[in-house]
C-alpha cells in the first residue's frame, strides 16, 4: 500500500522510498582551489623579487628632526643642473643620535643637490665645504642628499 504523506515542512515523502538528491561533483572545486594557492604563491613570489634591492633606513631620517651639519671635499659642480658631487662626507661635530649607523656608510661620492637660493660660484673643485643637510632628503641607498646651506670651510 502507498501512502503518501505530507511533513512538517509540507514536503512529500513516501514510506521507505526516498529518492537521493544527485551529488554534486567536488572535483572542480578542489582542482580551483589549488590553482588559486598556486597563483597566489606565485604572485607572492614576483612582488617579492620586483621590490626596491636598495632597503632605506626610515627610522635612522624619522628620529633626526633639525638640520644635520656634514663637511666633505668638492669633486665636480654642475651650476646648471644645481648638483655638487662631494666625497669623503662626514658629520661634523657629533653624530646624531639614530643617525650612528648611516656614519659608517657616508664614504664614496654624493650627488648634493642644492635649493634655489644657494650661491655656487665661489665653491670650486677640490675645496672643503660645510653642508646643512635637512635628513628627510638624506638617502643613504641612492647617495643623495640636498643642502639647504653650503659654506666653504678650511
């Protein structure tokens, strides 16, 4: 005998024979899950490579907030372009503080740019000159800096 009845959820339903809802196949999702951690990893890996090779200290420029005192000897001058290129740079008087690694790595040429209102013409190859560097522009990586100030010294 076939009854058919209604439940609780007014579905109907049938004494022993209950009909299987078709699986669905999982393959799909787990092969598409594994391709997106592959692509992922291998994202990862591009950014990583494609990243500045020249790491900057930030902490060392964040923790200096006047003007930094630094003297070095003149190489070249380039009055058009506003750049000195210098060697031997050195802190004058004490190192700030933050600033004792960046001490060490200060040796080699530096291209200095210089603002609008410095004055170039007396500064001449080879001589000693006193740069006020302001130290969001030191960039210990790349060798740069700009001088707010240049003042020949002996």
């Amino acid at each position: 005998m076939f009854v058919r009845l209604l439940d609780s959820g007014r579905q109907a339903w049938n004494n022993g024979d209950v009909k299987k809802k078709p699986t669905s196949n999982s393959f799909p999702y787990f092969f598409g899950s594994v391709i997106l951690i592959v692509a992922a990893i291998v994202v990862t890996a591009i950014l990583n490579r494609t990243t500045s090779e020249k790491p900057q200290d930030v902490r060392a420029r964040a923790s200096v907030t006047s003007l930094m005192r630094m003297t070095a000897i003149v190489e070249t001058i380039d009055e058009t372009k506003g750049v000195i290129v210098v060697n031997g740079l050195q802190f004058s008087g004490s190192t700030p503080e933050g600033m004792q690694s960046a001490a060490r790595n200060t040796g080699g040429s530096w291209n200095v740019s210089v603002s609008g209102s410095v004055n170039l013409s007396p500064i001449s190859p080879g001589s000693r000159v006193e740069l006020q560097v302001n130290p969001s522009s030191f960039n210990i990586a790349d060798r740069t800096l700009t001088a707010a100030a240049i003042t020949l010294t002996r």
